[in-house]
C-alpha cells in the first residue's frame, strides 16, 4: 500500500469520525425540559485530537498493511490492501497487553 493510500484512508476515518462527533454533539444539545421545547446547552470546545497509528509488522501477506492505535478500553486496528481495500476494528484490550503479535 502506498503513502498515498494510507493517507487517504486515514482522511476518510477522520471525516467519519467528525461527522460522528457532531451526531453526538448536536444530540446532546438537544434536551427535553419541562416545557416541552428542547433545551440547548453551551458545549465546552475540546482540542483537536490526534490519533496516532504505529505500523506492525506483517510476515506472509505483501498485499495488506495493518495499523493500530493506543484507544481507551483497547486498540483501534486498521488494515489497508493495495487494491484500495480497508477494514477497520476496535480490539478490546483494557490493560493494553497485547504487543502487537499474532498467537502462533
């Protein structure tokens, strides 16, 4: 996979996950009060985030290359196939064992 696939994937994961934020966002605004009317909260602005993917080694596969970041609760895994092909996973891992190997 080129540098050129993974940066576009990874954009691609970032809108999603933008345009998720603002979901959640504009959900939580919106509460019922007593009255009926929605009732609209102040949101405090959060910084950017920045999610850091580190590459892991693949042995056996020259087509896919696999990524994983540090996430609360475990690890956001993501794979990229030079045919433009992308899978995306959550791995729960609370404790953050796992090393990066797979179990032989």
């Amino acid at each position: 996979m080129t540098r050129s696939m993974f940066s576009t994937a990874l954009g691609v994961l970032g809108l999603v996950a933008l345009l998720y934020a603002l979901y959640v966002v504009q959900t939580a605004q919106a509460q019922p009060s007593s009255s009926g009317k929605p009732e609209v909260r102040k949101v405090k602005e959060q910084p950017a985030a920045t999610v850091r993917f580190e590459e892991l080694r693949t042995l056996n596969s020259a087509h896919w290359g696999i990524y994983r970041s540090k996430v609360p609760g475990g690890w956001l895994v993501a794979s990229f196939g030079h045919s433009g092909d992308m899978a995306l996973t959550f791995y729960p891992d609370p404790d953050h064992k796992w090393d990066g190997n797979s179990i032989r």
